[in-house]
C-alpha cells in the first residue's frame, strides 16, 4: 500500500484547493519561510486524527480553517483528503482505494469519512494501524520533534517505541479488553450488590410461600372433607324433600277427588230436599248440621296452620342460636313427637278415654322438657325459655282449639242423633235422602281424613324446606356451590361417619386460623423476585466466568506485546548502531529498555511485634492494595517504564544525550528515525525539515540513507536541503502571494532533465 494523493481545502494557509500527487519513492516539498510548506504536514497529522492542538501549531480548533487575509474572507470549513493505493489489500477492507477524509466546520462540528462514508475516529485510527500509519509515530516527524524526542523521558519514548515496533493493533486490542474487563467487574459488582439486596427479601417471600402452599393443601383437603359430608347430608335431605313433596301431591289430588264426591253428595242432597217436603225441624238441623260440619272444618284448619307455625317458630328459634345441625335435628324429631301425642290426645278425646289422656298430657310435657334442656345452653334471657313451653301463645290456641274441634264434634254427633230421631220418623218418605246422608256422612269423614293426612304432610314438608334452606346457605357459604353435590352419587353415611367429618372440618379450620391470611400477591411477588434472583445469579456467573477469559486474553495480548515489542526493540536497536556509525563516522550508540522499580510491599517491611491491632488491620489493607495493583499492572503491562538512549560520538567519552550539541542530537535522533523505518518500514514518512541542522556533509550522507530507505518507503520531505532535493523524484514547491494564500508549483525531476540536456 502507498500514498496516492492528498488534497487540501480550507486547511490553514490553503484558502483553495490544492492536490499533491505522489508516487513511490521521494517527493520533496519546498518553498521559502512562511510559504505554507509546513502546512502540508500538519495537513498529513490533522486527516491522520491528530488532535492535540499544540502539535498542529494552533490555540483552538478551529485555527485549522483559512481565517482570512487582506484581500481573502474567511473560510466556514476546512477539509483534507488522503488516497491509498491498496490494490493488495493490505488493509483488509477488500477495496483498492482508500481515501480518508476529516472535515472541520466553523460551527464545531466535525466529521470522519471513509470512502465518502461517515466513520469514527476509532475505526480510522484501526484501519491505520493495521497498515503501520499512526500519527503519534515515527510515520510524521515535524519541526522540533527530533531534538524534543531525545530530550523526552524515558517513558516518553517507550510509547514511540511501542508504536515503532507494530504493536499498536495489539494495545488498541488489549485497550479495548480492559475497557471491556472494567465494565465488567462494575457490572459483576453491580450484580453481587444486587443480589445481596433482593436475597433477604426472597427468603422472607419463600417462607412465606410455603405457608401459602401449606395452606392451600389444607384448604384442598378441607373441601374434600367438606364436600364429602354436605354431598351426603344434601342428597339425603333432597331424596326425603322429594319423597314427601311426591307424597304430598298424590294425597292432595286424592283430597281434591273426595272433595269432588263431597260436593256432588251435598248438591244431589239438596236438590232431593227441595224436592221433599221437610219439616221445619228436620230442616234447621240440617243447617244446623251442615254449620256445624263447616265449622269443625275451618277449626281444623286452624289447628293445622298453628301446628306449622309451631314447628316454624322452633326452627327459627333453633337456627337463631346457631344450633349445630345434630342437636338441630334431635329438636325437630322431638317437635313431631309433641305433635304425633298432641294428634293422640284429640283422638282420645274424642273416645273420651279420661285415663290414657293423663298420661298423653305427661308424656307431651316430658317430650317439651327435653327440648327445653337441648336448648338451655343456647338461651341468653328469660323470654327466649318460653319459646316451646305450654304457655307458649300458639300452644294455648291450639290446646283451645283442638277442645273446641271435640266439643264441636260432640254437637255434630248429637244433631246427627236427633236428626236420626226425626229422620227414623219420615224413613219411609225420605229413605232415599237418608241414604245419601249417610254416604254423605261417609265421605265427609273420608274427606276429613284425608285432609287431616295433608295437613299433617304440609308440616313436615314445612320442616323439610326449612332444613334444606338453611343446609343450601351454609354449602353456599362453605363451598360456593351446589353444582358438585349432584354429579357424583354419595353412599348413605351413619351418624358416627357424620359426626367424625364434622371433627375433621373442624379441625382443618382451626388449622387454618393458626396460619392465618396471606396475601395472595405473595405468590406473584416470589415469582418476580426468583426470576430476577435466578436472572441475577446467571449473570454473575457468567460475568465471572466472562471475567476470567478477559482476563486471560489481555495476559495473552500483554505477553503477545512484550515478544513482538522485545524483538523489534531488538532490531531498532541494531539499525540504530548501524545508521549513527554511517552518519557520524564512526562512534558508539545504544538503546537501553528500563524495567520498573519495584517498591517495597507491606509485606515486605519488618514486622513490630508490639504492634497495635489496628496497625494490622492497616497493614492488611495495604497488602492487598498492594497485591490488587500488582495484578492490575500485569495487565496493564508495566514490562518496561521507558527507554533510555546511551549516544558517544567518535572522539568523546560521553553517554548522557544531554551533552551532545545541537548538531549532534540532530544527527542522533536521525539515526534512530532511520533504524526504527529500516526495521519496520512504514508505508509513507512525512519528514518536515529534519535535516535543517545538518551541515553539508552529514546532508548528504542523510540524503544517502533516505535513498537506500526509499525502496521500502515513501518519503514525502519538506526541506530546504540541496542534497535531499536532489534524492527526489518529485518536487513540490509551495508559494505565497499577496493574497495570503499557498500556492503549489510541481516538477518532475526526470522531466526536468530533458530540458537541462538541451
């Protein structure tokens, strides 16, 4: 790869564009002082990234734009160019040409190109470095650089050398691997901070979750336990709920169709009395009797109507006082018994059987007794005792009710005698009236009969609906539904079977209460946590392990580093020796590579033993900064802290450079430039007046050694040194006219000896 062309625009003292044209081999630029001519190697620097301003002889930034003259305004922006010919791709960007551009508004905006394509200053300086161009090295040596560089410290110079040697690729690389290892330590501290913080936070929500799973495997087999019993108590209350509601209705349509022959009786009877002549007697016991029937009749129906609200009243008064479902039911069996009794007394009654009627009263108030004694525990004041006893309202009215239902059927039997009487008289004009009378009569009692039965299945269907309510919310509550009650069919269970579920339930639930509620967003927030827990801990892992392989490739590198920089060091150093013998005839020269003092570590310095305990702790501290830097530096590698150049000219004892003359550190630091390009040749050389101080002789013997270079170099030359113009194939002359604005004049020295021939 060679240098093809440069073009300059707005840069400094070129206020229009200027275009250098180069081939391989020497190009020389002259011009008398203060032409611009050292302009074209700022020109090289600046496209190159320079960006220290001192160097491009300047204050700000924008001190590289033409600022104008006289008779010339201003420019707002400056530009350079630079062409490669890469037709061998040295660059490894599969392009023949390569033109790098940097531009420069007044603004304060800049810009990099490559290609005419916008790039950093990151990917240009990578892009030179593989090819050995950089603008820090030994590729552009401007005007003081020479006798600065060996007047530069020691570690000044390690980093030229460094760049001379081809490891700059390498530095940016391992740059880039440090760079990437900081960022990943702060990250991996990041993480462990990071999870410290959660980790106390994810213990408390695991405890947590596990309780919340306990307690979900608790609850799962409460409603197993639950479901179980209520499944059973439901079907069987529901099998018996249908069953007498079934009942119910075949004995009401029953009712309804003696309720029917009734009706047809009463009407036939009395259309066959219309027809008779009746005595006034006979016909006022028939309204009598007829009264007396309809009145038995509605007195039933009383009696029936309070026997429900009886049983109601003691289920309510049952369910207001939480009574379990089992001592519950005991009641309600009790209730019906005092009910069945009550049932046998009016039948006894009406027997008139005044010794089985004693004992029916003091079995009834045994039967009340034992409800009262159920109930004790669950009665909080003195009125609520009185719910079920005989003083009960309902009871007085039934009591009277069911007395006046017997006296009312004794006046119905004694009618029925006087009318038997009067009818025995009219037998024979009324014997088919009579005969209806009495299935009249017949059907009458079958009705009664009949509705007795329905009144008593309407109590216990009233008693049955209640308990079914009443068990449907407490499954609501407990279960939420009745929807799984009714899929599966549940085997009977006994009253021991009930009674062990009902301990079961109960003892789920206090287990329950011993847990106690947990937040439900528990569970979501452990999840959360865990993910970010398990996410973190990868991350350090990886980060670790990421940690360790940077690690190992900037070892890698440094060691990569030191072997190619120790060889090349080597090499400089024999051309050096070479190159200062030929330009001063003789003499000694030498390149020193100076190791780094190594300072004394806290664990090596004497121990006291009566140290405090806190002198060490101290002491421990500094130990491991002192460890932590040591492994920082091998990474950093600290191999060498400078380079110290050891110079004695023929004729003289001296090895400190300082004690050379002018002339002779010219001469000095043009050796080493020479062996630091013989040893590893750089595309392109800008030299800006380097052999200003040389005297004739010693020009050309410089003159001499550029030559023999430039078979492996182009060497762009600004000079006013006859011997070095001569060397040159191409000679560019730089001017200034009155506007204030450089001008380039080009000559071809092989054309120009045509002209001399002649």
């Amino acid at each position: 790869m060679f240098l093809e062309k440069l073009e300059i625009n707005g840069f400094k003292s070129f206020a229009h564009k200027a275009v250098l044209t180069f081939k391989p081999g020497i190009t020389a630029v002259v011009g008398p002082n203060g032409s611009g001519k050292s302009n074209v190697a700022d020109a090289f620097r600046w496209v190159l990234g320079e960006q220290s301003l001192k160097l491009l002889r300047g204050k700000k930034s924008e001190d590289v734009i033409f600022s104008g003259s006289d008779k010339k305004a201003r420019l707002g922006m400056a530009e350079v160019s630079l062409y490669f010919n890469n037709d061998n791709d040295e660059a490894g960007i599969g392009m023949s040409e390569i033109c790098l551009t940097r531009r420069l508004y007044r603004s304060g905006e800049s810009e990099y190109l490559i290609n005419k394509q916008k790039a950093r200053l990151l990917d240009i300086q990578l892009l030179l470095a593989k090819t050995g161009v950089a603008h820090t090295s030994y590729s552009i040596i401007g005007q003081g650089m020479v006798d600065a560089f060996l007047l530069a410290s020691n570690e000044e110079r390690k980093e030229f050398f460094e760049e001379a040697s081809g490891v700059k690729p390498l530095q940016i690389k391992r740059s880039q691997t440090l760079n990437k290892l900081e960022q990943t330590e702060a990250n991996l501290n990041l993480a462990t901070i990071q999870l410290n913080e959660i980790s106390p936070r994810l213990n408390s929500l695991t405890r947590q979750v596990k309780k919340l799973e306990h307690r979900a495997e608790i609850e799962k087999e409460l409603k197993a336990q639950q479901s179980a019993y209520y499944t059973a108590v439901w079907q069987d209350i529901e099998n018996n709920y249908q069953v007498q509601h079934e009942n119910l209705v075949t004995l009401t349509t029953t009712q309804e169709k003696a309720r029917a022959v009734v009706v047809d009786l009463q009407n036939e009877l009395a259309k066959l009395t219309r027809d008779s002549a009746k005595s006034e007697k006979l016909e006022k016991l028939q309204t009598d009797y007829q009264k007396t029937l309809e009145h038995k009749m509605s007195l039933s129906e009383q009696l029936s109507e309070l026997r429900i609200k009886q049983i109601q009243q003691v289920q309510k008064t049952v369910k207001h006082k939480d009574v379990p479902y089992l001592t519950a039911q005991e009641i309600i069996k009790l209730m019906q018994a005092v009910v069945e009794v009550g049932a046998v007394i009016e039948d006894n009654w009406l027997a008139k059987d005044w010794a089985t009627l004693e004992n029916n009263f003091k079995q009834q108030q045994n039967l009340i007794q034992k409800i009262n004694q159920l109930l004790q525990p669950f009665k909080d004041s003195a009125a609520e005792r009185t719910v079920v006893t005989p003083s009960d309202t309902n009871a007085e009215k039934i009591k009277t009710l069911e007395k006046e239902i017997i006296l009312t059927e004794d006046k119905v039997k004694a009618i029925q005698e006087v009318m038997k009487k009067e009818s025995e008289k009219e037998r024979d004009e009324r014997s088919q009236i009579w005969e209806i009378q009495q299935q009249y009569q017949k059907q009458q009692e079958n009705l009664n009969q009949i509705s007795n039965q329905v009144n008593n299945l309407r109590i216990e269907n009233a008693r049955l609906e209640t308990h079914r309510d009443d068990l449907k919310q407490e499954i609501l509550i407990e279960l939420g539904s009745l929807e799984n009650l009714t899929k599966v069919r549940a085997e009977k269970l006994s009253a021991t079977e009930k009674q062990n579920l009902t301990t079961d339930i109960s003892r789920l639930k206090h287990q329950l209460e011993l847990i106690g509620g947990i937040d439900p967003e528990v569970q979501t927030e452990y999840l959360t946590i865990q993910n970010r827990y398990d996410f973190l801990n990868t991350q350090t892992i990886d980060l670790s392990q990421a940690l360790v392989s940077l690690e190992k490739l900037v070892l890698e590198l440094n060691d990569a580093v030191r072997q190619q920089f120790e060889s090349s060091f080597k090499i400089i150093d024999e051309e050096f020796q070479k190159y200062f013998k030929i330009l001063f005839a003789g003499g000694k020269a030498k390149l020193v590579l100076v190791k780094p003092d190594t300072d004394q570590t806290a664990a090596d310095k004497p121990s006291n033993q009566t140290e405090s305990i806190d002198s060490l702790v101290a002491l421990e501290k500094e130990i491991n900064m002192v460890e932590t830097k040591k492994i920082r530096d091998r990474l950093t590698n600290n191999f060498y802290s400078g380079v110290e150049i050891e110079a004695t000219p023929p004729g003289k004892k001296l090895k400190n450079i300082g004690m050379l003359s002018g002339g002779e550190r010219a001469m000095t630091s043009i050796a080493l430039i020479c062996a630091i390009i013989s040893a590893h040749p750089s595309p392109f050389v800008i030299l800006d007046e380097v052999d200003a101080a040389l005297d004739e002789a010693n020009s050309m013997r410089f003159a001499d050694i550029v030559e023999d270079l430039s078979m492996h170099s182009q060497f762009i030359i600004i000079t006013h040194n006859r011997a070095t113009m001569e060397k040159a194939e191409v000679l560019y002359g730089v001017t200034m006219g009155s506007e204030g604005v450089s001008a380039l004049l080009s000559l071809k020295l092989e054309g120009a000896e045509k002209y001399t021939n002649r």
